[in-house]
C-alpha cells in the first residue's frame, strides 16, 4: 500500500508537471537557491546542536546533516493544493508562484531518488525512452476516449503500473516511470480531472505510507524532543522564501501568501527519510523525529493560511520595505473610466452577471478578476475587464471612490470572507453607492449583513426560483398561490 501510494502521488505530480509552469526565474530559481539555502543553513545547524551533544545527534556525520537538511528542504505540495483549492485561488499570483517552486522540488526529489536506488540502466532503456514519445499519441487518444466515469479511472491506475513496471525492467527507478507516464498526459484537457478522480485512491495508499513509517520506529521522547525542535526552525523556510520572492520582484503580498502555503515539511521529506534508514544512514528514530515536525508544521500552517489576508493586512507597510524599487506590474490605480457598475468575480455567475448587466444598462459595466488568465480571455471576447484581487488590501488602495462614476458593486467571489472583506475596505474609503453580491448558502448572509451590505443573493436558492419560472413560462400552465389549481 506504502508503494502505492508514492506511485500515485507521483503520478498525479506528473499529471500536473508542465515545462512552461517551470519557465519563470522566480520558479525554477527560488526553488533552487531556498534549497541550496536550507540545506546549508539547516546543516549547520544540526553541526552546532551534534558538537553540543544532543541525543540522535551524535551519531551522525557531516554526510547525514546534509540529508536531514535536505529532507526537511521540501514543501507539502498536498496541503499547499488543498489551501488554495479550498480558498478557490488555484488562477492567483501567488498560487502559481508556490505551485510551480512545489512542482520544481518534485523533480529534485525524483532525480534523488532515481540516483539513491543505486541501479544501473540496461540496454534497453534507451529503447524504452524513445518508445515513449511514439505511444504518446496512442494514450492521448485511448484517454479521449474513456469518457469521464469508470474507464477513466482504470486507465489512471494501469497507466502509472505500467510506467513503473516498465522503467523497473529496464533497471531504471520505477516511481520515475509514474512521474513520467504523468508527463505523458499532462497535456491532455483531462488530466486535471483524472487527478482529481485519483485523489481518493491516492490519499488512501498514502495512510499506507504514513502507517508504514510509524511502525518503523518507536515514539521515544528524543524523538519527539528532536520533532519538536526541528518544528520551531520552521519560520526560517518561510523568511527564506519571502527573501527570495520579493528579490525576484514579485509584490510582499504575494511572497508572504506564498511563503505560507511553503513554510511546512512535505511528505517527500518522509521519503528521503524513508531511503535514509533503508540504506542505513539514519537511525528508525530519525524518521520518526521527521514524522512528528511534519505534523507539527502541518497544525501550524493550517490557521496560518486561513487568515493570511487578514496577516498581510496587518503587516503590509513593514513588509513592503522589502519589495524591489522596480514598479512592479499591476500598482497602477484602477482606472474604471465611465463605468457605473462594476463586477468583482469573473467566474461562471460574474461572467453571466456581466453580460446581463451590460445587456440592460449598456457598455457602462466593467469587471475585475485575479487571474490573469481569465482576465485576458474575457478582454479577447469585448469584455472590459481589470486585473485585480478583491481580497487584496494593495488592491483597495488603487482605488479611490471619490475619482470613479461607479455606483454599484456587485460582488460574485466564491469566499464569503473575501467577499466581507471586500465591503469592508469600500466603506473604509468612502464609497456610498450599492454593494450588493451573492453567497452559495443561506447562513453565510449574516456575515455579508454584518460587513454593511445592501442586498444579497443566494444562489442555490434564487437559481431554483429561477428555473421554475422558465418552465412555468415555457409551459404556459402555472398559476400564483391565490388563484387555486389549475384547470
């Protein structure tokens, strides 16, 4: 199941692993120099603490710091992912930053272990290889054509089995056989929903892994004082990234919000570990040391994460001191022209939204969104439409009500606190027209009420009225309560 788990995970990484994800300096670099930065700076450390005599410390050597250092280098791209998914900012800035140094710390962590099996090509793996790129075509195509239920998910399983298997006959490290057959497909429109139909098998098989690293070893109290101690060195990975960050010219905001979602230990650490006591370089106690910092990190990020809006806006003037004199991309002020609606959430209600709006009131609407992506396609349809993030408090002081025609605000943010937060820093700076938005549930109103809105919408709510009222018209038959049953 341990194994399994580590192909999967591997896989899907590989599902997600595109060369141009990898392409901007921030990514390829930041990863890069945080990692020579930590493993050098965590190795003397862990030198200064085995001189002072510490237990598990003694017994290690130059070598062995260095792969400590280097396993607690990588980041969980598991709860990095779920924190922006979870928040809906997977298309932000400062996702795409951490999601790319994430992806850029997996292929390290799959060339060590490529290099740590200690196996030796034979000569077919160059036919192997080149095999590859002609079968590309055949999977693409089989993929198209397993639909979106069952076949789909069988054709994730067998694909990774078979990449492992194959590089494994080879006499090459058969986990990078499932990264690779991963990159086969990464560039088909399916593969986001193939590793999302994965993901319960995956998390699955990888309790294997986590169960199989508890029992590797007993919880003694220097492991769980060495876990603890390696916990509390966890702040420095996120200023070491926050340094790197700003210096590659990305705002404070988006290096903090990214560093946070970098600042815990990954379970790739784990396996470096894993392979560490494998091979006799650690002790079982070690691993188990790993295990306890991991989860401690993990508890740490989590409320971390959660408000790490609200942190920024708290620490925002200190933390621009660090950004680069150059003018970064997006500062200038909002300039909405004669616009006086504007819509904040380009999603699939806020695209709607807008049409209809401009449909009734003509070309006076205009959109902001956070993905660049999306923001360029819309410009591309005739849409006008501004980059901006709603849940950004720079943001809100590019804009100065005073300066615009905007008189209503219509708010269509999947986060109801982004949403609040919104209204809050509109009412901060003055504004006095309409803010109205919309909420998925009923019980998330009173917080949009509590933040000073004019009206909300429920959309599950309003979009059952709705779809009653087209086909009470499209049928012609229905009747209001008071008139009584139809004829």
């Amino acid at each position: 199941m341990a194994d399994a788990g580590v192909t999967l995970l591997l896989f899907t990484i590989g599902l997600k692993l595109k060369p141009s994800d990898l392409a901007s300096p921030e990514v390829w670099a930041g990863a890069t120099l945080h990692m020579l930065f930590t493993v050098v700076i965590f190795g003397l450390g862990l030198g200064l603490l085995a001189a002072v005599g510490l237990p598990l410390m003694g017994e290690l050597n130059w070598a062995h710091w260095l792969l400590i250092a280097f396993a607690l280098s990588f980041s969980s791209t598991v709860f990095a992912v779920k924190v922006f998914e979870a928040k809906k900012e997977m298309a932000s800035r400062h996702a795409l930053a951490a999601v790319g140094i994430l992806i850029m710390q997996d292929v390290i962590a799959v060339i060590f272990l490529a290099v740590s099996s200690g196996k030796v090509p034979n000569l077919w793996a160059p036919v192997l290889i080149a095999g590859l790129f002609l079968v590309r075509p055949l999977l693409t195509r089989f993929m198209s054509k397993c639909g979106h239920d069952e076949l789909l998910m069988i054709f994730g399983i067998l694909l990774p089995a078979a990449g492992y298997g194959g590089f494994e006959l080879v006499g090459l490290k058969g986990d990078l056989g499932a990264l690779v057959a991963g990159m086969l497909v990464a560039a088909h429109p399916r593969a986001y929903e193939l590793s999302n139909a994965l993901l319960g098998f995956k998390d699955l098989f990888l309790v294997g892994f986590f169960l199989n690293i508890g029992i590797s070893g007993s919880l003694t109290w220097s492991a769980v004082g060495t876990g603890l101690l390696l916990t509390l060195v966890m702040p420095v990975k996120t200023v070491f990234f926050f340094a790197i960050l700003t210096r590659f010219r990305l705002r404070a905001r988006t290096s903090l919000l990214a560093s946070l979602s970098l600042s815990n230990y990954s379970e790739f650490g784990l396996i470096v570990g894993a392979i560490g006591v494998a091979s006799g370089w650690l002790s079982g106690d070690w691993l188990i040391a790993l295990a306890i910092a991991l989860s401690f990190t993990f508890i740490l990020s989590a409320p971390l994460n959660a408000h790490a809006h609200a942190l920024y806006a708290r620490l925002s003037n200190p933390l621009k001191r660090f950004e680069s004199r150059e003018r970064l991309p997006g500062e200038a002020p909002l300039d909405t022209g004669d616009a006086t609606i504007a819509v904040i959430g380009l999603g699939g209600v806020g695209t709607v939204c807008y049409d209809e709006m401009r449909r009734r009131q003509g070309d006076v609407v205009v959109g902001v969104d956070f993905s660049k992506q999306t923001v360029d396609a819309h410009r591309q349809d005739g849409r006008r439409v501004a980059l901006g993030d709603a849940s950004d408090s720079d943001f809100w002081e590019r804009v100065d009500p005073a300066r615009t025609a905007i008189r209503m605000v219509m708010l269509t943010l999947p986060d109801v606190k982004a949403s609040a937060f919104a209204i809050r820093q509109l009412k901060a700076r003055g504004y006095s027209g309409q803010i109205v938005a919309s909420a998925r549930y009923e019980d998330k109103i009173d917080e949009l009420k509590a933040a000073g809105i004019d009206d909300a919408y429920v959309i599950y709510q309003e979009a059952g009225i709705g779809f009653a009222d087209y086909v009470c018209k499209h049928l012609g038959d229905c009747h209001s309560p008071e008139s009584g049953p139809a004829d």
